[in-house]
C-alpha cells in the first residue's frame, strides 16, 4: 500500500511536468500578447518596455526552464498582468472556490444518493418517473439562465436572499450572512451535479441489488432494509465514488457562468481572465492547482475503492 | 486518524468561511458595480476599464472635464501657458492633504509625470503626454512643463484618468507598478474618498476623506462591487444592491424605463464608432470609394437594429458632445443613397463584372473586413457586407478575438478595412488618431496621409484660445466630412440607470460624473 501511493505519487511528479511544459508553450504560442500588451491605445513603445519587463524577449526555451527552476523551489513567479505574485492571487480565490463547490457537491452528495437509491429500490414508480424527468431538466438547464431566474425571484421580487458576493458589504462576519450568500450559487451548481450523482446511483443499485449475495441475504430472511443499507449500498458506491472523483477538480476549477452572474470570487473567473489577458505566470499557476486537485483526486478515488471493496487489491 | 482527518475538515471549512471581517460604514452608501479586481493606480499598465471608477473618484488630476467638457481646475487652481505654446505654468492648491494627511506639492507633480513620461515604464495613456519634454518644480506650489511641441489638448489630457500619485509613498521603490501595497491595497490620494475596505473579488469601499479639498463629502462611502455579469448588475439595481449602473447593452434600457424608482438617462460621448480603410493600399483609398462607402451603409437602420436607436449618426470624428467645437452646418453630410454610391464607383473607374462584382484593371472592388468579436460586431460586419454587396463591393469577414485582434492586426497595421471604435478625451484634438505622424506607431489606424488634415491639426494645437481653436476646428471638421479619413458611423449614447434617490450625479459621461462625487448625495 505504501509502496503503491510512493509509486502513484511519483507518476503524479510526471504528469505535472508534462502537464506544465504542454501549457507553457500553448499559452505562450498562442497568439496574442499579454493584455497590458494589448490594448487599442498601447503604443509600439509601450508594448516594447513590457517586453522586456516581462522577460517575453528571450526565447521560448530560456522563459519555460526558469519557470521550472523557480517552480519546483515554490516560486510561482509574478502575474504579467497585475504584477502580484501568483499564489497571492490564487491565495484569494481558491477558498472561496473550495467553500463553494464544496457545498455544491454537499447538497449533491446528500439529497442525490438517497433519492438514486429510492428510485432504484421504487423502479418504474411515480416517484422514479419525476425524478428521472427532474434529473433530465436539471442536466439541460443552462446556468446562466437558472441563475438569473432565481436572483428575480429570491433576489428582486421576494427579497429573501442576497443576490450576489460572498458577505453583506458593511456588515462584520456573519456564519448566517454567508449561509444565505451562498445558497443560491450553490443551488445553481448543483443542479447539474445533483442528476449525474442520481442517475448514477440508481444505475449501479439496480445493477448490485440483482446479484447474487443480494438474493442470499433476502434468502437468509434479512429485513429488506439490512439488505439494502448493510449489503446492497456499500456495494453500489464504487461507481459512485468515481462520478465524485470526476467533478471534485471540476469544482476546484471553479464555475465562470455562476461566479461571474453571483459575483462569487472565485477560480473561475481567474482562470478565464487570465487566459483571454495571456497571463502566463497565472495560467500555469491555476493549472497546476487544477492538476494538483486530479491527481489527489484520482489517488484518493482508487484508494477508496479498497475501503469500499476489500477485494481490490494495490500492488 | 478518523477524528484527526474530521478536524483538518473542520479547520480547512472554518477557514473558508472566515475572511476578512473588518466592518466598514453602512447608511449613506452609494455602489456601483465594476467588472473586475481594481487597480488603484490610474498609470499603472493594467489599469483598464475596472480601475477608472475607482481611481477617479480616489485621485485628482491637475484639471478635470468641466460640466461644460472644458478643462477646469482641479489640483491647479489656474495654469498660464506661453505665447509659443511650449511653456505651461501649472499653480497648485494650498493646504491640499493626501489621504494620510501629508501635503500635496509641486513634488508630487513632477515624481507623477516622472514615470509617466519614462518610456521605459510603459505607463497606461503614456501617449497623450508624448509632448512633455520636461517638468520644473518652480516651488513648493507651482510647477512648470516643458513641451516639445505646441498641445492646447494637453490641458485636457490632464484631467483624464491623470490622478496625480504621491511621491511619499513610493519612496525606496525601484519598480512602481510593483509596489502592490500601494497599487492593489491601500492606495493614498487626495481624492474626496479614499479605500476602507478592500476585499479581493468582491468589492472595494472607499469612505469619505473629510479633509477633501472641496468641502466634506455628502455621502458616507461609495463601493464598487465585482459583478462582471451585465444581467445580473440589471436585476441588482432593481432589488436595490445597486444605486446606478452604465447599461451596456442598449435593449435592456427598455426593461429599466418602466421603473418608477429608476431614472434611465442618455449622455451623449465622445467615443465614436469607424470604419478604417488601410490607406496604403489606393484602390481603397481612393476619397471616391469611401465616399460611395458612406453612401452605401444605412447607419439609421443599424443604430435603430441593434443599438435601441442609442446612438447618433456620426457626421464627422469630433461629437456634439463637445458643443463649443463641433459643427454640422457646413460639413458633407452622407445620407443612406445606393445610387449616389453607384455613381460614384464608376466615376471611379469600376465596372460591374460578370457576377456584379465591380472591377477595374483587372482587380475586383474586394476585401476582408477585420473586426474584434466583442459588443455587436458580428452583427455589424453581417449587416456592412449586405450593404456593400448591394453596391456591388465584396465583403469578405475577418473576425478575431480581441487580444488577436489588436496584437495581429491593429498593431502590425496588417488589414485592408477594419472595424472599431475610439474611447477619447473630450478635446477636439484628434491628433493622435488622425496626423500622419501617429500612422506607424500612434492611433491612425487609417494610415492616413492627408498633408492638409496634418496642417490644421498642428495648428488646432498651437493655440490655447478656445474661439481660435474652435475656427481651426472648423475648418477641419469640412475637411474630414470630404475626405474621410475614417469612415464614420455613430457617437453612441452613454446610457445609466440611477435609483432616484441619488441626486448630484452632473449630466456628462458617468466616468467624468465621478470626478464629482463629493456633490452626490442620497436621499
């Protein structure tokens, strides 16, 4: 097991080196210069003195082997746009980004097992057809537009929940303040995580309850609720566990549609700026983090499958 | 381990939602939303659009746009300049004090004009002072440029996103724009608010700096709050998390009319909308084929399309926003008329070919229309090729991303029509964006060459007296109706939506209105 994550991390170690130079040089391929670069008003003067303030006058290769050099000692270097260091700007925004894709995923995880695990145990019910239904609707809503409706109803007619940023302006700190600040970008999130997380748990349930040990144990004249919870379910989390695994970075990454319409201030936003301003310090640093959440991700996933099913061995 | 992972979950949560929880003044508060993390410095390069709220409502220039878009006095009290034009005497106000209380000096002046005329700081609108070719301290409280050349405009410049930076506060620092405790945290002005509270992402709050040099301000604070979303900013200022916003998108006006709550108002700006034919090439240049081009377009029916009808027809470069300069009497004027256009492409030598395309020796009356994909450009290019294919011109559409845009076709100058747009200072002065000095390397995205238009520009320059100015203005207004050195489409209309209960705000663009922020006041 040891030697296993030894192993998994090293092969992370790789996959972020390949990960970093494939970006460096798309980014700074791609055409286009730095925003400060280019604006209408910026004169060939100007544009000349950013370049060599910012280093871009030396060949590709020089710029991507200092940027490994300070990397790997933890200098992510400074952004080319604003001129702070790249982790103080990250710093800002990544825990706003986890607070909210964290409890996205919460209200996911939390309404979206129970209601896949009764819609497989209730097939072809009422119940199963309308959650089936929802679960389609919730997947095709656009965000930008289910946002907007709840900000007019919440927000502009009923006046229940703030409509946008992370606090009241003005006010101290709060625990109730931010709870309702975030409410409804959450909402919003989950809706498409919620059906995935649903239909995935139904699917796998149906699959375990017609196995055989299922059979055994209702044989073995076990309440139907033992078989479910202490036999079936356990069982039914692996792919589950692996939808999960698939949007955790998805949410690290952090959502530009609902940040932006929430003025939530978060990762999303960051990475879209920067990329559209060609802010390369930025750009890797944001996909370094985003990378850093697959692979702990994907370790954590498979190492849970053994918790999950101690048949799974790690060699 | 189980309770131990449970605790790094709680810390790690509590952590989340912490934050910054510094209380700042609630009541008399006035937001407005902006698109992005500001950047409280105006000269700083990345300073855009996000910063220029904030950054005029926290800084003073040595003038600012009068209510009537003259210059008026602002750090200076009054300026004399010299009988060549190339000595300007700036005399500052007294007992002016700096957010911290330190007082502002001729100092300050020369240590701001210091990096912005240092063309190795790339400092943000560096081009407009090109012309200061050296700043005096006379003494404590007045101050001397030195131009290269005659600029009346400069009086003007110096009132645009020209803050002035105290020279305290960069003691010691070899990089200004990386002094980021000054530039993205705790700036220091002499403004008539100064930042409270700042929190990244989310919003800035700038409270009132009762030493203001113009009196105590009426209202208590003004935040500025990062919603880059246009919609939501809309619904925002219903619910009232809004006291007024710039509305972008000129259908959504209608939606706002109907409030009795909201005022919705038009300004008219000095920004104005072109095309920009690449004079270097003279079968475009040709003043017969862009007149024909102006002809050809029907700007009414594209400004009442997708513009609401929020626009004004552009005669010329110099708006009717500046009323002490702009003339429409005597210019050459170009209503929509496909056959005035016809006309005058054959006057021009071309002929329809084969398949309706005009030609003349062989070259077919074609080109690539480059424009940004931003705004409504898209639907502007569609429209412009229906329009020119009518006449018999081919349009082909060359639309980029806007970084692209700039850095692969405006820059280089590699186009042969090109779509765009001019934010300027209200000054007749168009120099930058029309002598044939500024075509390789300044605003002339035209290229245009025209030794006449050259002539009156420098001698727009020379004097300083308004009403001479004005005739010289004048005369180069009819100049340009003629020979077209853009082909002009609209001035569009500044459009803001303000809660009634704000009253103050002056009846001119709402970035120069912030210049008077310490008149605002809320009922």
């Amino acid at each position: 097991m040891t030697a296993y994550v030894a192993h998994r991390l090293l092969h992370a170690l790789l996959v972020l080196f390949v990960v970093s130079v494939l970006t460096f040089a798309l980014v700074s391929l791609a055409p286009g210069g730095p925003a400060i670069m280019a604006t209408m008003e910026t004169t060939l003067e100007q544009r000349e003195a950013h370049r060599v303030r910012l280093g871009l006058d030396r060949p590709l290769h020089v710029r991507l082997g200092k940027w490994l050099l300070s990397t790997a000692r933890g200098d992510f270097g400074r952004s080319f746009n604003d001129g702070r260091p790249v982790l103080e700007v990250i710093g800002e925004r990544l825990p706003a980004t986890l607070l909210l894709g964290g409890a996205a995923l919460a209200a996911s995880l939390a309404a979206g097992i129970p209601a896949g695990v009764l819609s497989a145990t209730h097939r072809y019910s009422t119940y199963d057809h309308s959650v089936t239904f929802l679960s389609f609707v919730g997947v095709s809503i656009p965000a930008f537009w289910l946002a907007i409706m709840l900000i007019l109803l919440f927000s502009v007619e009923l006046r229940w929940l703030p409509g946008s940023g992370m606090a009241t302006i003005g006010a101290g700190f709060s625990l109730s303040d931010r709870a309702l600040h975030l409410i409804m970008p959450a909402v919003v999130l989950a809706t498409t995580a919620l059906p995935q997380l649903l239909r995935f748990t139904r699917s796998a349930m149906l699959e375990v309850l017609s196995q055989d040990f299922v059979r055994t144990a209702r044989a073995k004249g076990l309440s139907p609720r033992r078989v479910l919870y202490g036999h079936a379910f356990r069982n039914s989390l692996i792919p589950v566990v692996t939808v999960v695994g698939l949007l955790i970075p998805r949410l690290v990454g952090g959502a530009v549609i609902t940040e932006s319409i929430f003025g939530w201030p978060g990762m999303g936003q960051l990475a879209v700026s920067s990329a559209i301003g060609r802010d390369l310090p930025l750009v890797m640093g944001v996909t370094i983090v985003v990378a850093l959440a697959v692979i702990l991700t994907n370790l954590t996933v498979d190492l849970a499958y053994g918790w999950l099913d101690p048949r799974v061995r790690y060699e | 381990m189980r309770t131990r992972v449970l605790l790094l979950v709680l810390a790690l949560v509590a952590a989340t939602l912490g934050g910054s929880a510094a209380a700042a003044p609630a009541g008399n508060a006035v937001v407005y939303p902006i698109v992005a993390d500001p950047t409280f410095n105006p000269w700083h390069p990345r300073a855009f659009v996000e910063s220029i709220f904030p950054n005029r409502v926290i800084y003073n220039g040595l003038t600012k746009p009068g209510k009537n878009l003259q210059p008026a006095p602002d750090l200076a009290e009054r300026w004399e300049v010299s009988r060549d034009g190339l000595t300007w005497t700036f005399f500052l106000r007294r007992n002016v004090r700096w957010h911290d209380g330190t007082e502002f000096t001729a100092d300050d002046v020369k240590f701001t004009y210091g990096i912005v005329t240092d063309p190795k700081m790339g400092a943000q609108g560096a081009a407009n002072f090109r012309v200061i070719k050296e700043i005096q301290v006379v003494d404590k409280y007045t101050v001397r440029f030195i131009l290269t050349t005659p600029a009346a405009s400069l009086a003007t410049f110096l009132g645009t996103n020209a803050g002035i930076i105290p020279k305290h506060a960069f003691e010691g620092m070899a990089d200004p724009w990386a002094h980021d405790a000054f530039n993205k945290r705790q700036p220091i002005g002499t403004g008539a608010f100064k930042v409270g509270q700042y929190v990244p992402g989310s919003h800035v709050t700038l409270v009132r700096h009762d030493q203001y040099f113009l009196g105590r301000p009426q209202l208590d604070s003004i935040t500025f709050k990062v919603l880059p979303d246009a919609n939501a900013q809309i619904a925002q200022l219903i619910s009232g998390d809004l006291t007024l916003i710039m509305v972008d998108n000129p259908s959504s006006a209608r939606a706002l009319q109907s409030r009795s709550d909201i005022a919705v108002s038009t300004v008219l700006q000095t920004n104005f909308y072109w095309l920009a034919v690449n004079h270097t090439l003279p079968w475009l240049a040709d003043v017969r084929v862009k007149q024909a081009m102006m002809y050809a377009i029907d700007r009414k029916a594209m400004i009442n399309g997708f513009l609401a009808g929020y626009a004004r027809e552009a005669t010329g470069i110099i708006s009717p926003a500046l009323s002490f300069y702009y003339r429409s009497g005597s210019v050459k004027t170009y209503e929509f008329d496909r056959a005035k256009a016809r006309q005058l492409l054959a006057e021009a030598g071309w002929r329809p070919g084969p398949d309706g395309i005009l030609t003349k020796d062989g070259r077919q009356l074609k080109f690539a229309l480059t424009y940004p994909r931003v705004q409504f450009f898209e639907q502007l290019a569609a429209l412009i090729q229906q329009y020119f294919r009518a006449v018999g011109i081919e349009v082909t559409h060359d639309g980029l991303e806007f970084n692209q845009f700039v850095s692969q076709r405006l820059l280089p100058r590699r186009y042969e029509v090109m779509a765009g747009w001019w934010i300027t200072p209200s000054d007749p002065d168009f120099f930058n964006h029309v002598h044939s000095s500024n075509a390789e390397r300044g605003f002339n995205i035209p290229l245009y060459p025209g030794k006449e238009s050259d002539r009156l520009l420098e001698e727009g320059r020379a004097s300083s007296d308004p009403a001479q100015r004005a005739r010289v203005y004048e005369q180069w207004q009819r100049l340009v109706a003629e020979e077209l050195p853009y082909l002009y489409l609209w001035w569009p209309f500044e459009i803001r939506a303000i809660n009634r209960r704000l009253s103050g705000v002056p009846a001119i663009g709402l970035r120069d209105a912030f210049q008077y922020t310490h008149e605002w006041s809320l009922r």
